[in-house]
C-alpha cells in the first residue's frame, strides 16, 4: 500500500492526491508537520518538504518531490493521462504546472500559509496583516491570469483537464481556505473551480481541515 506523508493544507500534496484519485490509485494518509523537523521524516526527506510517497512493500521505493510523484504515476498508470496531447501541449501543460507550484505559491499560497498557519500553530503569533493584504492582492493578479487561459481553452492547459488544472486547482484551494481569495469578477475561474470542486478526486480535501485554523462558511460549497 501506498502512503503519502502530508499535512491538510500542503497544496502540493493536494496536486498529488488530486492526480491520485483521477487514476485510482489506492493510498492511505499519513499526517506529517514538517515545521516540526522530525528526524525519522528528515530521513526520508533531508529537504524536510511534503508531499514523501512511501510503500510498505517495497521501502526502499521512496518518491520525493510533487512533480517527481506526478511523473511516476503519468508514466506508470494508464488510466487518466494528466500530462497529454502533443510535444507542444505536453510542455504548456508542465510550464503551467510550474507557474502555479512555484509563481502562484511564492506571491499568495506560501505567504498566507505561513501567516495564517504555520505562525498560528507552531509559533502562536499573530499574522503580519501587510504580508495578508499584499498576499490577497497578488491573488487577485493571478485569478485575471487564469480568467484570461479559461478565456481561449476548456482547461487551462488546452482541450482536455490536465496536471495543469490539478496544480492550480490545488493551490487555490488552499488559498481558499485561508480566506486569501475574492471571487468578485472572477466569474470564469469560479466556473471552472466548481467543476473541479465537484469531481469525486476532490471532495476528500474540502473535508479536511486543520487545526487551529477555520475555513470561510463557502469553502467546501460546490456551488460557491
């Protein structure tokens, strides 16, 4: 069996579990802190990041790294190809799926992770409220981003639902939670949001939640 070491909030995590459930792949969660620098999982991971796959026939199979993960998975299970179509689609969809794990997650996801989070649960501090408003503004520039590729494509890689729309999904979601986003004039990402909020791979993480830290009454709404 599978096991993915991982914390309720870790969008990238949630990148992986959304794959996961498009293809079938059976796993069990295992809740990992990495702010708490556990020496069994710096082990696993010297980097001390989630998401970690282990399993426990075969322990020495570790995959380390979201992206790393995906490709596993794209290449070994058949079912539901999330990074598809020609050479030139195949590389919009990883470009993509770039922006958003590392451009999205440096200006908006990280920064309220940390103020509305992890300075919550680990350090009992209070949120540094310009790191919030700068974090929410940056939100804003990158949704008029995803309106604009939802504007010329039925998803935001291309034709079909790609890794792209499970990373970006993934990270809004998240950013969601943390009441980071104003829907207000985002009327084609909501759209596309909704669609992903109601496929059977996601309603596992609108569940969750973390502790300490509440949702906004629309989180887990379908029809937001």
């Amino acid at each position: 069996m599978w096991q993915l070491y991982q914390f309720p909030l870790c969008p990238f995590s949630r990148k992986v579990r959304l794959l996961l459930g498009e293809k079938g792949v059976g796993y069990e969660l295992v809740r990992e802190s990495p702010w708490t620098r556990r020496d069994e999982f710096l082990h696993m991971n010297p980097a001390g990041q989630t998401p970690v796959m282990g399993h426990t026939g075969r322990p020495a199979n570790m995959l380390i790294d979201s992206m790393a993960i995906c490709e596993y998975f794209e290449e070994t299970v058949e079912k539901a190809a999330m990074i598809n179509g020609t050479a030139a689609n195949r590389a919009e969809i990883r470009r993509l799926v770039t922006w958003f794990d590392t451009q999205f997650y440096n200006d908006v996801t990280g920064p309220l992770l940390h103020e509305r989070m992890v300075k919550r649960v680990a350090e009992r501090a209070a949120p540094d409220a310009r790191a919030l408003r700068e974090a929410m503004k940056a939100a804003v520039g990158h949704l008029d981003y995803t309106d604009y590729l939802l504007d010329h494509r039925n998803w935001l890689g291309g034709a079909t639902m790609s890794l792209a729309d499970l990373a970006a999904a993934a990270q809004i979601s998240v950013t969601d939670y943390l009441g980071g986003i104003d829907w207000k004039g985002h009327e084609q990402t909501a759209r596309w949001y909704r669609g992903l909020k109601s496929r059977p791979s996601f309603r596992p993480l609108l569940s969750e939640r973390m502790e300490m830290v509440a949702p906004p009454a629309h989180y887990d709404n379908v029809d937001f």
